[in-house]
C-alpha cells in the first residue's frame, strides 16, 4: 500500500484507539459497567487500549516521515493527525454521547486547525 494512504489510515485507527482510551471509559460508566472499578483499574483499563494507539501511531510516523523516505513533514504529520483527532472525536462525542454538534463547536474546530496551521507557516 502506498506511504499516503497506510500513513493516514493508520493515524485514523490510532486515533479512535486514543478516542476510546481517553474517553471510552467515560461510557463504561454511564452504562454502569465500570462504576465501582477502583481509578487505577480505570487508568489500566485506558492504558491497555492505548497500547493499540501507539502500535499504529509510531508506524504512522514512521512510515509517513520524509526522514524516512515518507511523503510528510514532521509538520504535515501533526497536523494531519490533529484534524483527524478532532473528526474522530466529533464522531464519538455523537455516537456515544449523543452531543448534538452546534455551529460555534464547528467553528471552534476550524479555529483550532486554523490555529495549528498558522503555527507552523513561515
């Protein structure tokens, strides 16, 4: 497969492992599956499926950098993977919580990918 596409499949997959790591237990608790579990069983809990997070993280970044013989800036990486950080989690927030995403939160992301971007022009 080529370096653009396993670069940013992979970044996709880490991302909802991080989505679920970060936030996946929040759930578990509102459904009642995990509200008596002590907090170092919840922060374990996140750190096994965060293990998953990095197995496709650091090939993303591997795989993607220019230092590497990939197509991406240590920049573009990280953009790349904030933008879809947020579409990840916009996607969760909706399914599992059910937020209702309003026009200001839509701004709001676009600042923050603005912001990211800005950063990093010369």
């Amino acid at each position: 497969m080529n370096a653009v596409i396993t670069t940013i499949l992979f970044l996709i997959v880490s991302n909802v492992f991080m989505t679920l790591a970060w936030y996946g237990h929040l759930k578990l608790q509102d459904t009642g599956i995990s509200s008596n579990w002590p907090l170092f069983a919840v922060i374990l809990f996140s750190w096994g499926i965060a293990l998953f997070e990095y197995c496709f993280q650091v090939p993303a970044n591997r795989i993607g950098f220019e230092g590497n013989g990939g197509p991406f800036s240590l920049i573009q990486l990280k953009v790349m993977q904030e933008v879809i950080t947020l579409v990840v989690f916009v996607v969760f927030s909706m399914v599992a919580f059910h937020v209702e995403i309003r026009w200001n939160h839509i701004l709001a992301f676009f600042l923050l990918v603005a912001a990211v971007y800005l950063v990093f022009m010369k």
